[in-house]
C-alpha cells in the first residue's frame, strides 16, 4: 500500500527545475505527481514517477541530491468535507500529516491525495479501518 517518492534537493535559482523535467523526460521518465516546497536558498522537489530507480539514477548522474521515501495515496472523496473526513480519522488517533499534495488524476469519481505521515504503518491502519481506499503504487504508476 506503500508509494515510493523521490525528493530532489535543488537550488532555488532559474532553471533548476526545468533541467531536471529534461533529465527525467530525455530518460523516460514520467512524472505522475509533483510537489515543490521552497526558500529563499533552496527547494525539496517530490516527485510520484513510473520508474523511481532509474529516475533516482539519472538525477544523481547530474549531480542532484535525490532521496527515496514512502507515502501513501488515499482516495478522497471528492465533495464538500471530504479531505476533512480524512484529517479527522488522523486526528483521532493522533497521527501527524507531515505533508500532502494532490495527484493529478481522479480515481473512480474521487480525487487522490498523496500523504507522508509520521507513523505510515498506523496511518493505512486506521484510514483503512475507517473505510477509506489507499492505492497500490503500482496502480498510481500507470494511471
């Protein structure tokens, strides 16, 4: 139930993140989900992509300090409340979301929303026990 993320390490200057859409796209890579955090110095790309080795391999080559986490992806449903429906079961048995960010397709009318929590395994425990659908990353790959 777990996805593999990359996070990317890059500079906040022009074209840092245009050369790293051409790496990954030269290699055939592609990006199903993105997130991009930053400061005035720096930025943390995170990335959802259809192949994580070989993306983490040709960033790397470039000389990009880039990392491999587990997120999960949760089906929300796509009304009024439904990512607070979510945040709720979390809530409830005090699980921290650490960050989320929304994936690009909708999955059987609902949208899906990528998280990283503080405790993974407690999390799909409780989201799933309180109905929710989480996707297999193999499923995210390909959509």
């Amino acid at each position: 139930m777990k996805v593999e993320q990359i996070s990317i390490f890059i500079e906040n200057k022009s074209g840092r993140l245009a050369e790293i859409t051409r790496i990954l796209g030269d290699a055939g890579i592609n990006i199903r989900a993105l997130s991009l955090a930053d400061t005035s110095d720096f930025g943390i790309l995170r990335l959802i992509v259809n192949d994580v080795e070989k993306a983490k391999s040709v960033l790397k080559e470039c000389g990009f300090t880039v990392n491999k986490t587990e997120v999960i992806a949760v089906e929300v449903p796509d009304r009024p409340g439904g990512l607070s429906c979510i945040l709720q079961a979390l809530d409830t048995d005090r699980i921290n979301v650490e960050y989320m960010y929304a994936f690009v397709e909708r999955c059987a009318g609902n949208a899906v929303i990528i998280f990283r929590f503080d405790d993974t395994d407690k999390a799909i425990h409780t989201l799933t026990g309180s109905g929710f659908t989480i996707l297999e990353g193999e499923r995210l790959y390909s959509m």
